[in-house]
C-alpha cells in the first residue's frame, strides 16, 4: 500500500466520529455495573469492537453510495459532505466496496465471539441489537431503504448513537432492554445528536436536493432547520438539568451537567447569527465543532457519575 493510498484510508474511516459512540456505549456499561455489579471487560471489548465495525461499514457504504450528492457538493468539509476521496479518485469504487464487505464480515464475526462468551446478557437480545445496528446503519444510504433519502436520516443518526449504542452498552453488560434506566440516559444525548445532524445537512442542502436526498434542510428549508436545531439544542439542556437533578445520576457529580448550559447559549448565539446573515449555501465549520462538542456533555457528566459513585 503507497502512503497516498494509506492516508486515503485513513481519510475515509473518519476517526473523529467514533470517540462518541464509544462513550455512549461505555455510559450503557457503566450504568449497568452500578445496577447489577457486574463487569465483563472481555465483553465490554469485544462488544464496543462490534459496534465499531458497524460503524465503520456505515460510515463506508456513505461514501460509497452518497457518491451523486458528494460529487455535487461544494461545501464540502471534515463534518459534512462526505471524505471525497471517490470524488478526487483517491480510492477506488471497488476498494471502498471490499472495505465495506470487510467491516461486514468482521462485524459478524466478533458478534458470534461475543455470543459465545457473553454468559450474563440473554444471546438472543445480543443477537438483535446487532442485526438492529446494521439495519438502521446500512439502511441510512443503503437501497432499497436509504433512510437519509426517505426524510429519516437525522432521526435514524441521533437513535443509533444515543439509544441504541447507550443499550448495547447496557445490555451486553447483562442488563434488561426493558429497564427505564438506559433509556432515560438517552434522552439529552438523543436530542443534543439530533440537533448536530440536522445543522450537518445544511452545507449539503443544494447538493442533496439534486439527488433527491430528503434531509430536514431540504424538506423545510434551511431557516426552519436551523431554528428546529435551536429547540432541540434548548431541550437537551433541559432534558440533561432535569436528568442531573434526578436521582437516575448518583452522586454531586451528576449536577455537572449545568455545564452543558452555557455551551449551549453559545451555540444559540452562533444560530441566530447564521439566521440573521441568511447565508445558508456556505461551510459552517466552527457552528459543527460546537453542535458536535455540546453533544459529549450529556455522555460525559453520566458516565463520570457513574464512575465516581
């Protein structure tokens, strides 16, 4: 492999999407030791293993099928409109799709180890959470579903790493996919994603609509997609004040999360300017570096809650 084609590689894996996802998983963990004390860190592992393969073949069959949007986008940057490495011919169709199969069949593969040694979860909530991991990861661009396609693409994003990964987590751990607790974790971390990947669509907004890729900024427009960002952004830091003052989160570190409120008016500030300037077609870099770091709040200040206590 030439150091162009490693650096290709390394571009389109997206590193910078995943360190989310694993603490989410980790808060599901967490909060099932506290619950059962009990602790597999084999399981723990292996599990957050599988979870990065899923992601990792999602993240490739994005860059495999968004090709027609990315190819069109002029906005293009590290947290929207794709990697571009089909578009500049840095890697080739076929080398995308062997990684993408690649991912598939070591996901598949550790999620049989995981089964085999997880003895405290149920194999057969394991076994759904996966195949549910890769029908709403692939399903985000993959035909026939193409969820991002269809109108449900934001909202599929925020599930995936809110709910389903603080599940995962939990459940892998020996924990029931019935119990309130992993649920109720995830409801800031639900809203706070959801309003990052709505304001992710909007540099992407002319491009998308060209292929008929039914994002919330094409559907409603980018002013209505910025101010329904804004109240998700309100309500995740309400959601995680209320969750932080609740007696779900054990112990003072738990009020923490007052921390999240600041950052979000500061995130505010920044929308209603990009409103007030209704220069929508351009790169929003510096608003998608504060949407991305308000989310890591409300799976931080739990987790070290649970830590601690």
């Amino acid at each position: 492999m030439t150091k162009e084609k490693f650096f290709a590689w390394v571009r389109v894996i997206r590193l910078h999407f995943y360190p989310m996802t694993w603490l989410a998983y980790s808060l599901g963990a967490m909060a099932a030791f506290r619950e059962l004390a009990k602790w597999n860190l084999a399981v723990y592992g292996i599990g957050y293993l599988v979870l990065f393969l899923i992601e990792l073949s999602t993240i490739l069959a994005n860059e495999y099928y968004d090709y027609g949007t990315d190819r069109l986008n002029k906005n293009a940057g590290p947290f929207t409109g794709g990697t571009r490495v089909l578009v500049e011919g840095k890697l080739g169709f076929a080398e995308v799709r062997a990684g993408i199969w690649a991912s598939l069949a070591l996901a598949v593969g550790f999620g049989y180890l995981l089964i085999r040694i997880d003895e405290q979860a149920w194999s057969f909530a394991i076994l759904l959470l996966i195949l549910a991991g890769l029908f709403l990861g692939l399903g985000y661009t993959v035909p026939p579903l193409k969820f991002s396609y269809r109108g449900l693409g934001e909202v599929t994003v925020a599930f995936t790493h809110s709910p389903y990964v603080i599940l995962c987590g939990y459940v892998f751990q020996g924990g029931s996919w019935a119990d309130p607790l992993p649920w109720l974790l995830s409801i800031p971390l639900f809203l706070a994603t959801l309003a990052a990947i709505i304001l992710a669509g909007i540099p992407d907004r002319l491009a998308d609509k060209e292929v008929s890729k039914k994002g919330v900024a094409v559907l409603w427009g980018p002013r209505a997609a910025v101010l329904l960002a804004s109240f998700f952004v309100c309500l995740a830091s309400l959601s995680g004040v209320l969750l932080g003052h609740s007696l779900i989160l054990p112990g003072s570190p738990g009020k923490w999360i007052w921390a999240a409120v600041p950052h979000g008016i500061i995130l505010l500030v920044a929308l209603f300017k990009l409103i007030r300037s209704g220069n929508y077609d351009r790169r929003i870099d510096g608003i998608m570096i504060l949407a991305l770091s308000y989310i890591i709040w409300f799976g931080l200040i739990p987790f070290i809650s649970f830590l601690w206590s």
